[in-house]
C-alpha cells in the first residue's frame, strides 16, 4: 500500500546509492592510503592501511524511505588524525570531486 504513495525507494534509486556508496568507499580507502604516505609510511605499508565505511541505521536494515539519508561511520587506523586529515585532508579530497554537490 506504501508504494503507492512513493514512500520506499524505486530498484532504480536503491541501485544508484549502493553505486554512490561504492564509489565514496573507494574514495575513502585512497584518501586513507594518501594519509598513510604522507604520514611517511613505507608503500609496502601504506596499501594495508585502509579506512572502511559502515553503514547503519534505516539504510542498512533497509527500511529506507525514498528521501531519506544514509547514516555511515568511517573506522580509520591509528595513524589517521581527526583534524588534520579526516576534517582537512577528506574535506578537500571531496570538495575537489566535481560528483560531490554538498559536503556537511
């Protein structure tokens, strides 16, 4: 009865967030090994060091609305600081991306 109503989400738009999700993990596992270098860590090293996205939240036990957000936490090793590289170096990494229209 709620699809009538366009409550849930078309397979069309549900493909399309698991692609944008997709992409902003390979986004996020580059950005970690980009910190890991200039963190002066061997390359051997640095392809190890990885960032993982996570999603929760009515996204992950999808029950997701059509417009609703998509709650994620992103679990970085040690080595990568809060503010010098998640809220500066990714910050710029992403507002750098001509795909990416808002960053909050």
């Amino acid at each position: 009865m709620m699809k009538n109503y366009n409550f849930f989400e078309s397979e069309e738009e549900s493909v399309h967030k698991k692609e944008v999700l997709a992409k902003l993990s390979k986004i996020i596992e580059q950005w970690s090994y980009q910190v890991a270098l200039k963190e002066k860590q061997p390359e051997s090293v640095a392809h190890k060091i990885k960032a993982k996205l996570f999603t929760f939240g009515s996204y992950y036990l999808n029950v997701d609305t059509n417009d609703g957000d998509i709650d994620m936490v992103c679990v970085v090793p040690k080595l990568i600081k809060r503010e010098e590289h998640f809220f500066m170096d990714l910050y710029e990494l992403l507002r750098q991306n001509p795909k990416v229209k808002e960053i909050v």
